[in-house]
C-alpha cells in the first residue's frame, strides 16, 4: 500500500521523513520532491519592490525579500506491512501533511 502527502513546508516534511526512518521505515519506502521548478513557485518569480525612500529607506529585506521559502513538498511512503500506511499517516499528521488524495477533499467539502 502507497500513501502520498503533501506538505507546504520543506522543515516540517524533512522531520516527518526522519520520523518515519526512525519508526522503521526503509529509506526507500520514504520519498520527498520539491514541487517548484528552479524558477521559483509561480508567484513571487519577478522582482518587485517599493521605493526604499518611500518604506522608510529600508534596504532590499524591506522592499524585495520574499516573506518565507513557499512551495509544495510532497511525500510518498510505501508501506510493506499490514498497519504501516495508518502508521505513516499518522506520522506525517503531526508534522502538518494533508492527504494528496483526491477523493480525501472532495469538491464542495467543508
């Protein structure tokens, strides 16, 4: 059995995986790939930025730095085991993963 969850942040999935190696998990049962491609996520991909003179004359963190890293990590974990695929899951929960299965979030779902 297969489970697939993603995660909006690279911290939080990276932990999640070494939960799950710590738990038993094989290294090549656990699979994480960044979402992004090496243009950067969709927005923020252009440079844009208010006056420094206008924020107070605050250099480039003001005016151009992103907030935080963004992106879509998604984790796929194979479970060879009866309980395993529960197990993972549970893992990756409290780490903050959502289920990367359609059929979870249907469309009109609270």
């Amino acid at each position: 059995m297969e489970i697939v969850r993603i995660f909006d942040n690279y911290d939080a999935a990276q932990q999640a995986r070494n939960a799950l190696l710590a738990a038993g998990f094989s290294d090549a049962s656990v699979r994480l790939k960044t979402m992004i491609d090496e243009a950067g996520p969709g927005q923020s991909n252009f440079t844009v930025g208010n006056d420094p003179d206008v924020v107070g004359g605050q250099a480039y963190s003001r005016t151009f730095e992103p907030e935080h890293q963004q992106g879509l990590f998604l984790m796929r974990v194979v479970a060879s085991e009866p309980g395993q695929a529960e197990q993972a899951a549970q893992i990756c929960m409290r780490y903050g993963a959502r289920s990367g299965d359609p059929g979870d979030h249907p469309p009109g779902a609270a």
